[in-house]
C-alpha cells in the first residue's frame, strides 16, 4: 500500500495525486499498522522494516497539509516508543535493535529539525497561524514546534550522542550570527541602533532569530537527558550546552538588544525579545542540571560551578526592571524562581546580583513590577532564605541570620498593608477605598504565594514563615470584618487564610485558629450569605465557597481540638446556607457545602455514633450509641434530596460520598436502616426511571445493591411491591408482571441486571400506555 501511494504520486507531492480523503485515511491506517500490528510484525523476519521506515519517511514529508504531517509524526512517536519499550524491557538486544534502526532514526531526527527552521522550510512555516489560540491555548505554530520536538526528545533518548552532534552545531552556527550582532550597533540620537537595513538582510536576519529560537526551545527541552544515572557520563556535552546558554543570556543582557531600534520595528524587535527569553528559559530546563552539578563538587565548591550561577544572576537582574518588556520579564523571574528552589546553592544569597535585586524590591520608592513577575520575584527571595541548603547538615544551615533577613523582607513587602485600618472602608476614610484594594490586592497576592510555596516543606522552614508574616495574619483578621461588605476584597482575604490554614495551620496555633473561625462564623450570617449568594454574582459565591473551604480543612483535623465549632458548623449549613442555595437552580457553592457535610461526617464520625469494642463484641454488630441524631437525619436527608437535582457533577460527587461513607458502615447503622434506607433506594430507582442521569446507570445500580443487601428480605417482600405499588401509567397486571419477573438473586451482577430490567420494561409499559388512544379497553 505504502509503496503504491509513492508511485501513484510519482514523488511530485501527493496534492492532486491522491485526494485529501485518501491521504486521510491511509493515515489512519498506518496509525493503527504500527500501534497494534508492528510489535508481531517486527520479529517476522521476512517482513521488510528497514524499507517500510524508508516509504513512511517519504510519505511523512511529503504531506500536503499541515493537520496530515502533525498525524504522521504521531506515527513515529509510536514507532519511537515502542522502540524505547523495547529496548527497556531487553537490555541485552539494546545495541542489535539501535544498529538496526540507528540510520533511520538519524535522518528522521535530521529532516524533523530541518523542518522546524526558515532556513530549510521558510514557506511552509510562513502559512502556519501564530496568534489564533486553539482549544489547548496554543498557536499552530507552537503546536507544530511542540510535536516535532517531542519527535527530537524521543530520538535523542534513544541516541543522545548522535542526537546532540546534529543539533548543537545547528545551534551554534544561528548563535553565531546572534553574537555578531554586536559589530553592527551604532549610538543614534535616541539611544542605539540596529545598522542592519537591507530588506534583504533584514529577512535572513529574521529567518536566523526565529531558527535560534526554535533550536533553543529543542536544547531545552533535551535537558532531561542528561541528569541521573548519565549525569557523569553525559557530563561534558550538558556543560558545553549551560555554558553557551549562560554566556547567550548574559550577553543580551549587557547590551540590551529587547530595547535597540531596528529598521523592521515590528518584525525584528520581537524576533530579538523572543531569542532573549527563549535563552533563559532553555537555562531554566537545566536548573536539575546544575543542582546535580552542586550536590557533586559541593565539598569543593568549585569556581566554575560558582562562576556559572554567578554570570547567570548577571544576566537575570537587568532584566528585572519595569522597563522590560513583559515576555522577556517573567522568563527572568521563572529562570530565578528556578536558581533559588532547585538548584539553591548556599552562596546564592551572597551574590551581588541577588543582593540587588533584593534591593529594588524592597525599596519603597522602586516602581512595582507587574503582578505575575513581582509575586515570582518574591517567591525566589523568600525560598532563597527558607529552604534548607542540599548536603548541609541542620547546624550549618544559618537558621537564626536566615530569620532575621526573611523577617525584614515580609516585612519591607507588607509595609503598607500592615499600616491600613479597619477605619479604611468608612466614609471619612484619609485613603481613597481603590487604593486601599490595590494595596490588598498586592500584598495578599505575594504572601498567599510565599505561603502556598513552603507549604509542602519542612517544619523549621514554615516556622520562620510564620514567624515573619505573624503581624500580616493578625492585620488580616482585623480588617475582615470592616470589608466583609466588599466581596472583591473579602475574596482575596478568604484565598490567603483558606492557603494558612492548609499549610501553616499548626504554627498558627490553636488560640489563633479558634479566634479566626470564630471571626468567620459571627461574620456570616444568615444575611450575610444571602447577600454573597443572591446579590453579589459569581464574586459573591466565590466568597462564600472559600468559607466552605476553610471549614472543610477545619472538620477534618484530627484530635478535640476543634470538636467544639462542629455543632455551629452544622447549624450554618444548615440552617444558613443551604436553605438559600436549595431554592437556587445554579450549581454554584453546592459542591462546597456537600464536601464539606461529607468530610463533616467522615472525619467526625464518633460525633454521631459512641462505639465501643466490648459494645460490638457483647451485641455481634456495632449498634453504637447514638447522639446528635435529628443533625444526622437533617444531614442525609439533604443529600438525599441532590438526587432529584439536574446537576450531573453533584450527583456524581453526593453518590460517590455515600458509597464512602460505606466503609464506615453508613447502611448497617440503624437509624439509616429503619428510617432512610428504602427511600434512599427508592429515589435512585426514579432517577433510573426517569433516565435524569442515564450516563450514571452502573454506578446507580451498584448503589442500590449496596442499599439493599443491607436487608434484602426487607427489599424483595416489602419494598419491591411498595415500589410497583406507587408507580404510575401502569396498571396492576403488568406491575405484577414487573414483580414476578424480578427474580430474587443476591449477587451484584444478576441484582443489577434485573434492576436494569425492570427500570427497562416499566419505561416500555408506560410508553404503550401513553400512545394508546383514549377509551381503550385494555385486556
């Protein structure tokens, strides 16, 4: 097949030759031959692979369209890996299946990074669209970049040196040009200036930018390969790569070129901003490089290993500066992020270039930078004086100095908010209310991100954090109340206390914690939250919602600590929010609420139910004492309720709480046993009937048999006809059809399957009812 579609096309390009349709489905086709067939096919000696690889290259290359090549390179990522599969799972056939392949892999590696450069392919690369974002929030340009990539990365996992000998150089020769920029500056009036003008050169000088930056994004994405098992042996390629890649970023830096005119303004600038940002973020994909690099000459603490983050922090602190163009910005502050979380060398902080940027942001007269580069910012500040230091034991970490300078930065970064007053939202405020918000805005952005960014560390790392945001906390809480009106700024505050209370809630304390609830639940009141809900849109709900959060974080503590808010916990459900939301067609906020029921009743089960082991020896079952019994009924009796709403994520997610909640034996307890049970099943049963949630009908089935084998004696004499009996647009003959065809099996398959049945032909008899014409005598 493959070979006649080369000839029929005559090598001229298959456009015209073939039609679209064809081309398409051969693909699949193809598609479909490698991914199931090619593993049983291989081995077959007489099947010619080497010459099947040879016709699928030439089919691959030669697609007409762009969607055609994308699905052919998905053919050979599967070749690739299957390949790498193999190889995996035969160590000893590792060389025989390379030296088979090799000389494919090469030329596909080689044409697949020809393709991706304007100087092989400019005119097809100047059809692809790079603006319109697709459903993936990508260009089609960067998707055809990605994918080819990806088609890179799997060949050099499988021969990383060829791999590297054919695209370093590529590298290196659009590097060159890049470099030798320099010579052609020249100082103009307004600054300096590009004296490259020639529409002609101006043209190469754009194809060869736009290549680099692709060949950068290629480099940074084979970082992966030379770290762990291969660090030693792949050590000399990786520092070739870092080494290039620190001196490209230091020397945009230096000389400025994102800020230099050029004769193609609009063409050429961008080109030289998107070089610039691309190099720093190819160094960032190797931060676990160079943090390996440390955790190696630690003891040393060679020159080049410092020499190396030294230039890189010279390259990054120029460009973190409002003056710089976004883009360029954020690809600084992620490359920073990077040195100071995964790399973390002890020298970082002593630095000049970190100290500087320390510097600038603490500086009160420094203009901010915008939002997304100042929380990032902040964030490597801080993790640069909290996380502990790799290979350094705990005495040598500086903890005390690293409190102090950790302290003075949140306090340098808060010092506005922590000047504000709860008097700020009144009528004779001294401060406008926007800028009393902006200033909110800013400083709960970049603590609620140093937060939720140490949250997963080590208990002394959090100690100090808390110990320096501590006044900020309190400032909080203070100024809660005074906004609780304003629900962009209430919405705020919730996000940084709900990120506390997940990662530093035992250095709060318990006082603090308790005052904090308790300040939520005298501030949500029943007026309140109807106010949020009804009046203020989705803010309002957000608002709302984070409570809920909160609360959910606060019910599942272990210990007694926090027992005594359950019973005000319980009553704000539901006595506050839930009658306002259950009259509400809108699925907002009752995803929360049923959490946070669920984890209420999960984690707080003996709340409910006293149990003990000479109780449950002495009677066979457990039947524990009961207590808070009408809560408990009022509780699973609004989860009941859900069943008969129209929201599919809500009946999945209350269906798939109760079944948990089976594990504590939810169905055997006696209160749900004798009172609940049935109307339980009963419920579900409509829902089947009435086909609300038809995509949920095994999950539904399964339910109802856990409900019923509880008492399946109680079900087939008792509920079944009760069931039948209440049915309507049927009449007794066929319900007792219905009944006697449920058969009484108690197994989980034969159950479900006559349930299924008989939800099937109850909707079949009403269905003949109805279309039977009025008088109708039925027999």
């Amino acid at each position: 097949k493959l070979r006649g579609a080369w000839k029929q096309k005559g090598g001229n390009g298959m456009k015209g030759c073939l039609s679209c349709s064809y081309i398409e489905k051969f693909t699949d086709f193809l598609r479909l031959f490698v991914s199931v067939h090619l593993r049983r096919i291989e081995s077959y000696s007489q099947f010619p692979v080497v010459e099947f690889l040879t016709l699928l290259f030439k089919y691959t290359f030669h697609q007409p369209t762009h969607e055609g090549y994308f699905s052919c390179l998905d053919i050979w990522t599967l070749f690739l890996d299957y390949l790498t599969s193999k190889i995996k799972s035969r160590l000893g056939d590792k060389e025989a299946v390379l030296n088979r392949y090799e000389d494919a892999l090469v030329l596909l590696l080689t044409e697949v990074l020809n393709r991706i450069q304007f100087r092989y392919n400019q005119a097809q690369l100047e059809e692809l669209d790079d603006e319109t974002l697709d459903d993936d929030q990508q260009t089609e340009w960067q998707r055809y970049l990605r994918q080819s990539l990806e088609v890179v990365a799997k060949v050099m996992e499988l021969l990383p040196t060829h791999a590297f000998s054919t695209l370093f150089p590529v590298l290196q020769d659009n590097l060159e040009v890049y470099l030798g920029l320099q010579q052609f500056i020249v100082t103009s009036g307004s600054g300096h200036r590009l004296n490259i003008t020639a529409e002609n050169d101006c043209r190469r000088l754009h194809c060869s930018l736009r290549d680099l930056s692709s060949l950068l994004q290629a480099v940074g994405r084979l970082a992966e390969y030379f770290i762990g098992d291969v660090f030693a042996a792949r050590f000399s390629d990786a520092l070739t790569v870092v080494e290039r890649l620190v001196k490209v970023t230091l020397y945009g830096s230096q000389i400025k070129l994102y800020n230099i005119e050029t004769a193609v303004p609009s063409v050429l600038k961008p080109d030289l901003i998107d070089v610039h940002a691309q190099s720093l973020a190819a160094l960032q994909a190797y931060s676990h490089w160079l943090a390996q690099y440390y955790s190696e000459v630690h003891r040393q603490n060679t020159q080049q290993f410092v020499s190396l983050v030294s230039t890189t922090m010279d390259a990054i602190t120029p460009l973190i500066s409002t003056k710089v163009q976004d883009k360029l910005l954020l690809s600084a502050c992620h490359l920073l992020v990077s040195l100071a979380t995964t790399v973390r060398p002890v020298f970082l902080i002593s630095i000049p270039a970190v100290q500087k940027v320390f510097n600038r942001i603490t500086d009160a007269s420094a203009q901010r930078l915008v939002d997304k580069a100042q929380v990032l910012v902040c964030r490597a500040l801080s993790n640069i004086l909290l996380l502990p230091w790799p290979n350094l034991p705990e005495n040598e970490q500086q903890w005390p100095m690293r409190s102090i300078n950790h302290a003075s930065l949140i306090s340098a970064l808060s010092r506005d908010y922590r000047n504000l007053k709860p008097s700020a939202v009144a009528p004779h405020r001294k401060v406008p209310l926007d800028d009393t918000k902006v200033i909110i805005h800013q400083t709960l952005s970049v603590l609620e991100d140093i937060v939720e960014n140490i949250s997963g560390e080590s208990t002394k790392s959090r100690q100090i954090c808390y110990q320096s945001l501590q006044e900020s906390v309190q400032v909080s809480l203070a100024l809660f109340p005074a906004f609780i009106h304003q629900s962009d700024v209430t919405d705020e505050m919730l996000s940084f206390f709900l990120t506390l209370f997940r990662g530093l809630r035992v250095q709060m304390g318990v006082p603090f914690t308790e005052q904090i609830i308790q300040t939520f639940l005298n501030m949500f009141t029943r007026e309140q939250l109807a106010e949020s809900i009804l009046h203020e849109g989705s803010t309002g709900c957000r608002v709302v919602e984070k409570f809920l959060k909160i609360l959910q974080v606060v019910v599942q503590e272990p210990g007694q600590v926090f027992k005594p808010f359950l019973p005000s916990i319980i009553s704000l459900c539901m006595e506050q929010v839930y009658p306002i939301i259950a009259e509400r067609p809108s699925p907002d906020v009752k995803a929360e609420l049923f959490e946070l029921l669920f984890r209420m009743l999960h984690h707080n089960w003996r709340y409910f139910f006293k149990s003990t082991v000479l109780a449950s020896v002495q009677r066979g079952i457990a039947e524990e004492q009961m207590e808070n019994e009408p809560q408990f009924s009022a509780i699973m009796q609004t989860f009941g309720l859900t069943f008969h709403l129209p929201h599919f994520h809500i009946f999945l997610q209350n269906l798939f709480y109760l079944e948990t909640l089976t594990k504590q034996k939810l169905y055997l307890k006696k209160i749900f046993r004798t009172t609940m049970l049935f109307q339980f099943v009963n419920v579900l049963l409509q829902v089947l009937v009435h086909k609300s949630h038809d995509l949920l009908q095994e999950e539904i089935g399964i339910a109802i048999y856990n409900m019923a084998s509880v008492d399946f004696d109680g079900f087939f004499a008792a509920f079944l006809p009760e069931f039948l009996t209440s049915c309507d647009g049927v009449d007794a003959n066929q319900k007792n059809v219905l009944g006697r065809n449920f058969k009484m099996d108690r197994d989980l398959p034969s159950f479900t399957q006559n349930v299924h049945r008989l939800v099937n032909d109850l909707r079949y008899y009403r269905l003949c009812n109805d279309s039977l014409p009025p008088g109708t005598v039925k027999l």
